[in-house]
C-alpha cells in the first residue's frame, strides 16, 4: 500500500474510507497511515472528528465512521459493522437471541439491545448513544448452526433458527422471561426443520436447554413434529433426563413433573399473540 501524502488530513483519510464501503476503522491501521504524525497530534484530530460526529468510539482503539443518513442518530446499526469489529478482535462470533430471531422471521420481536455471542473472556457490553450491545461467552458458539447472510456493508454471522431457539431457552432471563421466549419461539418455529434437529451435535448442548425447548414445542406451542424429533434425538443418544425446572430461578416446590420431559411445570406460559 502506498504511504499517504503528509499534506492529507485525517479528516480526509476517514472520508475516503466511507468512500470505500468502510464503516469503521482501528487506531493502529491509522497510526501506520499517520505515521508522520505525533500521538498527541492523532488524538486532537480524532477528537476534533469526534466532536463532530464524524466518528465514534465503540471500543478501545476502534472507531466507526459515520455516514450522513446515520448523522442524527449517531451511531451505526450493528449490522453494518460488526463483523469486521469482531475480525479486528480476532473473535469468533454471531448475532443471536432477538436478533437473530428477527432475521428468522419473528419481525415484531426486534430489540432494542443487540446480543452477540462470543468468545471467552467476556466483553463488556457496550451503550452508546442509547444502543446497548451485549456480549454472551461461550466455550463452543457450534459454527456448524451458524449462518452467513450478506448486508449492505459486506458479511454477518447469525444463529440458525434452532440455535437461535436453543440460546432464547438458554438465556431467557436475558430477554425478558420464558413467556417472551414462548412467543418468540411461537414464530420461529416454522422456520425450524426437523433435519436441523437431527443434526444437532447433542453433547455440547445443556440438555436441560433441549428438556424446555421439547416441552414448550410439544405442550405450549403444540408442534407435535419438532417435539418429536427433538425426543426422538434425545432417546438415539441415550440421554438420561433428570427433573429440571421450567424457570430456573423461581421454586420447584410443590409443583407438578412432565413426565416425557421431565420438566417441573413451575411457572404458567402465556403467549403473546
């Protein structure tokens, strides 16, 4: 790459990036760019872009451009830049929960929070200008149930829709509940195959979170079919089921065991239609 001329102002370097499709860019890539500059010279420049919204600080050292059609809200969505800030990060990564849900056809469900799924240690979550991103670590993120959908800015990683399910039971507290995932679920449903479920690599998944899925499908959302291939998948493998609660963190006290799932039914689904 041939070196920038000194006369080039960084202003000018970030808009020929946007210029470029880029939507975002690291401080070391523009330290070698600017080489000829001092670091107290960068850091007045970029707070000079700063200060008028040409660019932000989504995490140390990495900042997004933005465009004009995103000028008032100050912020880029997620999708626009998120692959090549993981990339950057050199972390494995995808869009889950809501989001993911979203694109599998829940539309009404789209959050206001974006959830991405990651690798350890844990990221801090993130606020700025009232978009909140949140990080979920994960040994294994399972790359064979993750999906590869293009967006305007270039490549975006989601949960497939059973994956997508799986983490919604997994994490429910984080989106609002087991009644949020039920009507969640009521939707993605049809997007789910049963071949999907068959190729399910069982032994890195909780089976506690495949108990509560296989009794929402069969006795909340009456999918007998999912049902059945999620406890016909479950029986292939030998998996023994113990009694697991509904809703972890409420009391199993006194209340009633399916006895095919062997969920304690300790909490009263409702789905909002």
């Amino acid at each position: 790459m041939a070196k920038i001329s000194k006369n080039i102002s960084l202003e000018t370097w970030v808009n020929d990036l946007l210029a470029q499709g880029k939507h975002a860019f690291a401080l070391n890539a523009l330290r070698k760019e600017f080489e000829f500059l001092s670091e107290v010279a960068i850091k007045l420049s970029l707070k000079r872009l700063v200060d008028k919204g040409l660019i932000i600080s989504v995490h140390k050292g990495y900042y997004l451009i933005i465009p004009p059609q995103y000028k008032s809200k100050g912020i880029l969505p997620p999708a626009l830049y998120l692959d090549a800030f993981m990339k950057e990060l050199n972390r494995p990564y995808y869009l889950g929960l809501l989001n993911a849900a979203a694109y599998h056809g829940a539309a009404h469900q789209r959050a206001q929070e974006f959830f991405v799924v990651t690798s350890f240690p844990v990221l801090r979550p993130t606020l700025k200008k009232g978009l909140k991103v949140n990080y979920i670590s994960k040994n294994n993120l399972l790359t064979n149930l993750i999906e590869i959908r293009k967006t305007e800015a270039g490549y975006l990683n989601i949960s497939n829709s059973i994956l997508t399910a799986i983490d919604l039971i997994q994490y429910a507290k984080r989106v609002g509940g087991m009644n949020r995932v039920a009507t969640i679920l009521n939707e993605l449903m049809e997007n789910i195959k049963p071949e999907s479920i068959r190729s399910l690599p069982i032994k890195e998944i909780p089976i506690t979170a495949l108990q509560r899925l296989g009794y929402l499908l069969e006795m909340v959302l009456h999918n007998q079919n999912l049902a059945n291939e999620l406890y016909t998948l479950l029986q292939t493998n030998h998996e023994v089921l113990f009694r697991t609660p509904l809703k972890p963190s409420s009391s199993i006290k006194g209340f009633e065991t399916d006895e095919k799932w062997k969920v304690i039914i300790n909490t009263t689904i409702e789905i909002d239609e």
